[in-house]
C-alpha cells in the first residue's frame, strides 16, 4: 500500500459503498454524471433560469438539462422557485446542501488544474508503452 492512500475502515456497514445494496452507491453514481457537476457549478453565483443554464452549459441538451434539475431538486441540492407571470418564471438555485457538495467539486477541480500536466505525462507515457508492444 502506498503511503499517500488513505486507510479505509474495513468494517461492512449500512454505507459501504462497495455493496451493491448501498444507498450512497446510487448518490455516488448520480455525484459522478458530468451534467450534475456542471449544472451545480453553473449555480454557484446565484438562481438562475433554465434557459440561462442551457447558454451557460454548452453541449447539453434540453431532455438531459431538465431531467438532471429534477434529480438534483429531488435529492435535495437545488430549488425550482416558480412565479406567476406571463410566461411562468421558473428559476433554480442551489440548497445548503447544494453548496456544501459544490465546495467539494471545487477541491476536485483544484485538484485537476494542478494535476493535469502530470496527468497528461503519465497519458503520453502509457500510449508510448501500449503502441509499441
């Protein structure tokens, strides 16, 4: 084992990711879709309208905008806020659930920014290997 890992309690629990019966498997999954990331982090600044959201999030479409704002409001993470006007004003905005999860992508991308150069070696050097076998 490498120093650098991190130790796991090897103890089964309810919250063992490593079960297939694990409820935090599905949230793990959902966490992982690159449309969530992006559509929590396109509402860092602020509530934002579902048209804004789809100028801001080049590449997804209208079906898989709307059906990952309904998941993430079904999980708890944002709110859809609607007023009556002429037409509806539908607006979503992040929960402090939201927020707290937005926190840890933003480490995540910290990460990548600073990690991506080694990334792209040790890609480099894997194809180098690979390709000449």
């Amino acid at each position: 084992m490498h120093d650098n890992m991190l130790t796991v309690d090897a103890t089964v629990s309810e919250h063992d990711s490593f079960l297939v019966t694990c409820t935090s498997r599905q949230l793990l999954s959902r966490l992982a879709d690159k449309w969530v990331t992006l559509v929590l982090c396109a509402l860092m600044d602020g509530r934002a309208r579902h048209s804004a959201l789809a100028r801001r999030i080049t590449g997804v479409s209208q079906k898989m905008l709307t059906q990952t704002l309904r998941n993430l409001e079904r999980d708890g993470l944002i709110t859809r806020t609607v007023t009556p006007t002429v037409p509806l004003t539908v607006e979503y905005e992040l929960t402090g659930l939201g927020i707290s999860l937005v926190g840890v992508f933003l480490q995540l991308k910290k990460w990548a920014d600073e990690n991506m150069d080694s990334v792209a070696r040790a890609r480099q050097d894997f194809d180098s290997r690979t390709t000449s076998s």
